[in-house]
RNA sequence: GCGAGAGUGGCGGAAUCGGUAUACGCGCUAGAUUUAGGAUCUAGUGAGGAAACUCAUGCGGGUUCGAGUCCCGCCUCUCGCACCA
C-alpha cells in the first residue's frame, strides 16, 4: 500500500465501489426525512463543461452529501435539458443533426460530469428531448390547454431575424435576442399563447413565501411590474364617419386627470384606422408602416426624440367634458396597459416632452412651488410630485391621494371609470418555428376546427427528417413535411393538419423537478403522492442567468398543475442558492470575463483531475471566492489545495496505527473545526469552510503535537466533516484507519460546547483605544481584579503614567481599555 | 434615469454582536534537502521607521471609550430594469 498521495489510484477505486454498491441510488422509501437538492440541468452544448459550470455542482454536491450525512434521504438527481434553441443552433454550426449532436454531446457532458462523483443518482437521469419525457410536456400543454390558459392569436411578436423564430418577451434583453443578440423586430404571426397574467398577482404574491436571494425576488417582481391606478374611458368621434368609440386609457395618476390636454394610441391599436380623418390618412398610415419597421434596438435609443402623427380624431376627457386630440406614437406600447393613454405633460416627464415638440397644450394641475419655471412662468420640466389639486373644479384643493380617490369614485358613477390595476407581464409567446422542440400536440380539422390530440396518441413524436433548417418563413420547418402534418381529425376521421410549431426551449424544464421523483414512470408524468412527498425542492443551486426566464416558468406551471390538483403544493422552490460566475482575464479582450468558447479564456477541467484528482478540484471550485459571488479563477491558485490535501494525507497516513495521549487543546480545536465547518456550510460560505481544515492541520502540524500524537476518534471526526468536500480522500483514509463501511453511512458530528469552550480567554488591554498588552482571564473574572492585573503590565503603566483615568470600559473576557483625560496617550 | 451588490496587502480573500484589521491560500524572499529542475520542509512577508512607535479597509465628514462594520455626503466598478402611462 502507497504511502503517497495519489489521487489517480484512489479515485477511479472509489468511484468504482460507489458504483457496484449503488451508494448514490435515492431509495423510493426510506424512514428518513426527505431532503430533495436540485442542480438546475444543463443543455448539452459541444463544448462540453469548463470550471465554471463545476462550481455550482460541486457546490450542491456539497450540501447533497452534508445532508446525507445529517441523516437526511437525499434526492440528488441530474438529467439534460437538451430541446430548444442552444442545441438546435449547435447542431446546425456542426452540420450535425440535432438528435445525434445532443446524444453525443449528452455523452460527453456525462463523462465529464460524472468525474467530478457528485452523488447523482444516475437511475433518475432524464432527458426533456426524449419521447418518453416530452409526451408528459404535451401532456401538460394539454391539460393547460384544456383550462383555457393556452390560445391562439395573430400578434405582432418578436422576431429573432438570425434564429427565425418567434421570441417570448422574456427571450428579448435591450431589444436584442437573448441567445444571438441580433436585433429584434416584429412579425405579425399566429401564435400559441399561454395565459401567463392570470397568475401574475399570485407569482408576485407568492414570493414572500420563498427563501429566495432578494435579488432574484427583486428582478421577478419588477419584471411582473405591478401598478395600481384606474382605468378611465374617453369618448372619441371617429373623424371619419362621427361613429362614437370608448378608449379606456389606464393611469397611475387620475387625479391629474384635468390635466390631460391630449390623447396618444400605440400605433399599433385597433382604433387608429377607425378613427383617423381622412386628411391625415396617408400621414397616419406611413407612421403606423415606419415604426413596424423600425426595429426595438433603435426605438429604444431613441429615448430622446420623440415622433407621432396626429389621427384627426378628438376624445372627451370625462370630468370636463373637453376636447382632447388624440394622437399616435410610439412611446406607447400597445402591450402595456390599454395600449391608449391620457397625456398629461404638466405631470408626465414623457408627455411634457411630446407636448413641446408638437405645441399641445400644457395645464398644471398640481400646485407647486418647487417647479422650475421658465421666464414666462411656465414649467421648464414636468412636475412629477403629488400635491394639492389646481385647476380641477371641484376637486380643487385636494390632496393628490384624496384626488384619486373621488376622482376614480366620480368616474365610477357615470360609468367612465373604476379602481385598476396594470401588470408589465405579458402572455407568453408559446410558438416557435424551429424543428427541435416539442411539437404542440393539436390538431386543425375543417369541419371540427382546433382540436387537442387525445392523450392516448402521445407523444406526437418528432419525425426524423434530413432538412431541420429554420426556414425563415414564419413557418415551421416541419411545414413542410406532408408524413407529419397530414394526419386525421380524432373528432371526425376525416384529413386534418397538425400543428407544426415547437414549444420553446423553456418548456421541458418549466416541470422537469416533478419528474425526477419517479423518472420512469410510464403511465404518468408524475405521480401525485411521491411528488407530495419530494416537493417542493428543498435547494435550487444554479445561476442567476435563470432569475427570470426558467424560474418565473416553472413557478407558473407549478400553480397550474396545483390548481388543477395534481399535486399538492403551488411553489417548486423553497430555497434557491445562485453561485457566482467563474472569470478569467480573456487574452482576446484583455478584460476579466465569465469564462466563454469566444472569449478564449475557459479552463477545463479534464487536465486537471488529470493532475491534481477531483478531490483537489472540488475543493479549489469552493475556496475561490464566497459562493454567491463572481470569482476570478487563478491557476496556481490550486496548487494550495493540492499541498493541503498531501500535507494531510501524509499526517494521517503517519498516525495510523498510533495510539496517543491527547491533550486538551486538540479536543478543543477539533470541536472549533465541528462548529466553524457546519456554521459555514449552513451558510454557504464554503470557501471559509475550507481555510477551517487548513487551520486545522496547521494546528495538528505543530511540533509538540506531532511527537504527542492524537486520538484516532480525532482523525475519523476530522475525515467525517471533510468527506462531504473531498470525497475520495475521506473515504480512503476512513478504510485505511480500520473501517471497512462507508463514511458516508456515519454521522455528521455535533459541537460539545464544553469541550470548545476554554476556561481562560485572552482580553486586549488598551489604553485611550489603542492595544498596550493582552492578558489572559477567565470570563468571569470580576472587573476590579481585572483592571489590577492589567494595571501591571508595563506598556500599560508607562501610558498611564501621570494621566488621570476617566473611564475603564470593560467588555468581559474581550476588551478592558483606560480612558484618560488627554486624549493621546 | 431607477433598483441591487461591491470597493480591505503584489493577488484571491478573512473578520458572528461595533472590540487585537489583514485568518486561510497564492506569489515573493531567505535557508535546508536535492547532481539539476521539480517536489518537500523551516523562517519571513501591509506601509514607514534603527527602535519606540506611527499610518493604513475607495474619498470626505459624523456617532462612539472604540468603526472595515453604524449614520450623512461623494467617487468608482459590476449586475439588473429602462418611454411600463
């Protein structure tokens, strides 16, 4: 047997008995409390994992198996998100069909995952393109399709011009595309929608609930974009034929309804043709076909000008009964509130910005003092403030916050108005038009129109063709396979066409938790007891990346699936853990960066394991940096957990077969290294979980207690809390110190206060606030005794000399400091 | 513009409650060992100073016996949102 260190025999020895004795197999039932740990699955990319990726599942891997050791039934699972986009987009790069590219890159990420001896159960492994897993996501759209939360409609969506595909608004960050970052435009397109806004006061609601970073709480409850106000109706005379229309506008702000001197539409909305005069016709028309065209990207840069065309059209503004000219621009979104709003530009940043550039009338209706003014006494910017009601009839004199109310209770009476509420969430655009995806399980028959597939016909598998190019079209690819689209109606047996637009990437993994519990199961998606009995996942590790997209989806689907009673809880959640980003300076760039095939600066792990052993890798992921933080990886860096771990071996190694005489201060310090290794996991904060071990060993490293020796019992407690973090290590040298069971089957050690407590504590003697000396007293040790004895030391006599004390704070066992009458000593 | 987080040695970073700032590691310096390289071990390593000491946690104030930590005002960086009526 070697007394080396060797990380490349001890290693693949480990994961091969792990693997014969299925140590990592979850049991269906166990006595034990569950504990379900979820790393949020990868999609299978070519190039395979970097460090970075490591971090969160040795992380994860971490906490998995200090749970495991606290007793818990662990639930520890991993599978691939291997549908959508990124592996579409992969495969057409390689020139390489997408199934095979995603079995071969599943292969590989696999070989690469299962390196590191995370303590997956491997029997759970799924993968969302798999027809036995993706029948349970039609499944699913069925049963939200059956609820009515999923419809078609024709809508201007965003288009990804590269991908050639629809966007949902989630996908599109500052106008560009999320995955390309090509610039976004507009295509109108038929497209499934799923009903995501009927849950959006719950999604928001229930964010209380969870133990989320507040980041993440932050950027969901923003991106639902809660408002409250009142819709109000104008009257408007088309100025085309004199037929009457209502435009209910939605307002934060009604009690500066007198204020609105004029109206804008989106360009987009359904009125603008109705309404518009026959004079502004063709202005209007080129307006609405110019900002089609315009794409997102440069409509948001143009914050600081303003366009707009005015319809020819006036609408009443209900308190008053004036006339407001209605306008078209497109600072309006049609997506967000009514689509129309009352323009206010006393009181609008936006509006009084409009106003000046095309000469509408501006009226205060808040009194302000405060307002900047122009010589002419007009405002020289919008006043946004609240304050008391001017102009405004009766309603003058009244505070904004009464304003709004009466305002809002006069409209109500006459029917032009009540109490609303605005959410930025939008339906999400369920459609895309690329091959590699899950097709909508629905069916078009002329006689029997839409019509869902019956469950007993899943999965509507995806056929295998040579051609899966998007086609650009707005159409599917698989458009244009008659063997698939030609089918026949389930209603009436006649011919029938199918669907041929995917689901997006973010369907498979918006239910994938639910299915590890059971991940074979054949004749459901999942089974209501074990889901009861697994969910809600415990801890979520992953990137922040996810913050909205994944985990606002997932939430959703939760909600639905419980509201439909299918399982019994409505968040998925319960904790989520986001680890930070490995960097790297890129030679390219020059710059620190997240670590990317483009930026040239990713480090593989493969090389290494190679070196050093995954036990040395593991650790290096978690002493970086804290967690939760972006790190900058630094290859030498390693070499330290590397001498740590051979420092360690070789002291253990030496006291294998010694039977020593322990003393007081190692029980001590053993007991310190239980406290500060648990505290820190509880944390997360692994990287100081480490440095504790190295402490430690520096502690056993000490002259006087090597020739003293210490208990085996010290070593075996030590190889217990290390074993979560370096897993091949611990176990060997729990075999070599006599065990022939598995470490993994002991008990996570508790903290005995009495034995990491000491009796004499060391107190910082200072005088006027600076050290002078130190000395040691026990905690209880009365201060007059104290003060006598610190007194005496030296340094501290010669700063007292001659000064009269004013004060003595004394902090017991911690602090004792003389207070003199000048201030310097 | 709005919101969140961060700023500590040459570097990554520590510092439960306001109580010895710089734990742990990297790097560096010197020595031991080695044919050499490497590896390993020992000692040292915030700055100034011969020392006594003094000064240092982005900058400027404040509270306190005492501030990296709390309060006020700035600066820089990172991330998120951004015409949301």
């Amino acid at each position: 047997m070697s007394h080396l260190y060797q990380p490349q025999k001890i290693e693949p020895k480990w994961h091969r008995i792990w693997q014969e004795t299925a140590a990592h197999k979850t049991p269906e039932r166990s006595e034990k409390p569950k504990y379900y740990c979820l790393d949020m699955f990868p999609y299978p990319s070519g190039s395979g994992l970097h460090v970075g990726h490591l971090r969160g599942y040795v992380l994860s891997d971490v906490w998995a198996r200090y749970k495991k050791l606290q007793g818990y039934n662990v639930l520890h699972p991993m599978g691939w998100d291997s549908f959508g986009l990124p592996a579409e987009n992969d495969a057409i790069k390689r020139g390489i069909h997408p199934r095979i590219n995603t079995e071969k890159n599943i292969q590989n990420m696999k070989r690469q995952l299962e390196k590191i001896d995370a303590m997956y159960d491997w029997s759970r492994e799924i993968n969302t393109s798999s027809p036995e897993y993706y029948k349970w996501t039609q499944w699913i759209f069925l049963k939200i399709y059956k609820k009515g939360l999923a419809y078609r409609k024709m809508v201007p969506i965003n288009w990804c011009p590269s991908c050639k595909t629809g966007l949902a608004n989630e996908e599109v960050v500052n106008g560009r595309c999320e995955r390309c970052e090509s610039p976004v435009t507009k295509k109108n397109l038929m497209q499934w929608m799923l009903r995501i806004t009927r849950y959006a006061d719950r999604l928001l609601q229930d964010l209380d609930k969870l133990d989320w970073p507040e980041k993440v709480k932050t950027m969901q409850t923003n991106w639902i974009g809660y408002s409250e106000g009142a819709e109000v109706v104008f009257k408007a005379l088309s100025a085309r034929n004199k037929e009457e229309f209502d435009i209910p506008v939605f307002t934060t702000r009604p009690d500066t309804l007198f204020g609105a001197t004029y109206m804008v539409l989106a360009p987009e909305h359904e009125l603008v043709e109705k309404i518009t005069s026959p004079y502004q016709e063709k202005e209007v028309q080129d307006y609405v076909r110019q900002s089609e065209r315009v794409p997102e990207v440069e409509r948001l840069s143009e914050v600081k000008q303003k366009t707009g065309v005015f319809t020819g059209a006036y609408a009443i503004n209900p308190v008053n009964g004036e006339k407001t000219p209605v306008w078209i621009s497109d600072y309006v979104l049609l997506a967000y509130g009514t689509g129309a709003i009352m323009a206010v530009p006393a009181h609008d940043r936006r509006d009084f910005e409009f106003a000046t550039k095309f000469d509408l009338p501006i009226r205060e209706v808040i009194y302000s003092q405060e307002a900047e003014r122009k010589k002419g006494g007009s405002l020289k910017e919008a006043y946004l403030e609240e304050g008391k009601l001017i102009n405004s009839g009766a309603f003058n004199g009244l505070s904004s916050q009464e304003a709004r109310e009466k305002i809002t209770q006069h409209l109500a009476r006459k029917k032009l108005g009540k109490k609303s509420v605005s959410y930025k969430l939008r339906d999400w655009v369920f459609s895309r038009q690329r091959y590699w995806g899950e097709p909508i399980p629905i069916i078009y028959c002329s006689r029997c129109g839409e019509i869902p597939v019956p469950e007993k016909n899943l999965p509507v598998e995806l056929p295998q063709v040579e051609k899966y190019q998007p086609t650009g079209t707005g159409k599917s690819p698989l458009e244009n396979i008659p063997e698939f689209v030609n089918t026949t109606c389930p209603g009436c047996g006649g011919p029938a066409k199918r669907e041929t637009d995917t689901m997006p990437q973010w369907a498979g993994s918006s239910w994938y938790f639910l299915r590890y519990p059971d991940a074979h199961l054949e004749e459901a998606s999942f089974e209501k007891e074990t889901a009861n009995y697994w969910l809600p996942v415990d801890t979520y590790v992953g990137g922040i990346e996810h913050a909205i997209l994944h985990l606002l989806y997932s939430r959703f689907f939760t909600k639905v699936l419980y509201d439909l009673g299918y399982i019994g809880f409505d968040e998925p959640f319960q904790q989520l853990f986001n680890q930070g980003m490995v960097c790297k300076r890129s030679k390219r760039t020059g710059k620190v960066e997240k670590m990317s095939k483009s930026k040239g600066n990713v480090v593989s792990p493969d090389v290494l394991i190679e070196k050093y052993g995954i036990d040395t890798v593991r650790m290096y992921e978690l002493f970086i940096g804290p967690a939760e933080l972006d790190c900058e990886w630094q290859d030498q860096g390693i070499e330290g957990i590397f001498r740590f771990l051979k420092k360690t071996w070789n002291l253990i190694s030496k006291w294998e077969r010694e039977s020593a005489q322990e003393d007081r201060e190692t029980q001590r310090r053993l007991h310190l290294l239980i406290r500060d290794v648990t505290e820190r996991i509880e944390a997360f904060k692994f990287n100081t979980a480490v440095s504790s071990f190295m402490e430690f060993i520096n502690f056993l490293n000490r002259p006087e207690i090597l020739t003293r020796g210490v208990k085996n019992k010290t070593i075996e407690t030590f190889l217990v809390l290390l074993a979560p973090f370096a897993p091949h290590f611990s176990e060997e040298l729990w075999e070599r110190v006599g065990h022939s069971e598995s470490i993994f089957k002991e008990e996570w050690p508790l903290y005995d206060r009495s034995l990491g407590e000491t009796k004499f504590l060391t107190a910082v003697v200072q005088v006027n606030s600076r050290v002078r000396g130190t000395l040691t007293v026990t905690k209880d040790a009365p201060e007059e005794k104290v003060r006598e004895e610190a007194r005496r030391i030296e340094k501290v006599r010669k700063y007292l000399e001659g000064k009269e004390i004013k004060k003595v704070v004394y902090v017991p066992g911690r602090i004792i400091n003389f207070v003199t009458t000048t201030t310097k000593g």
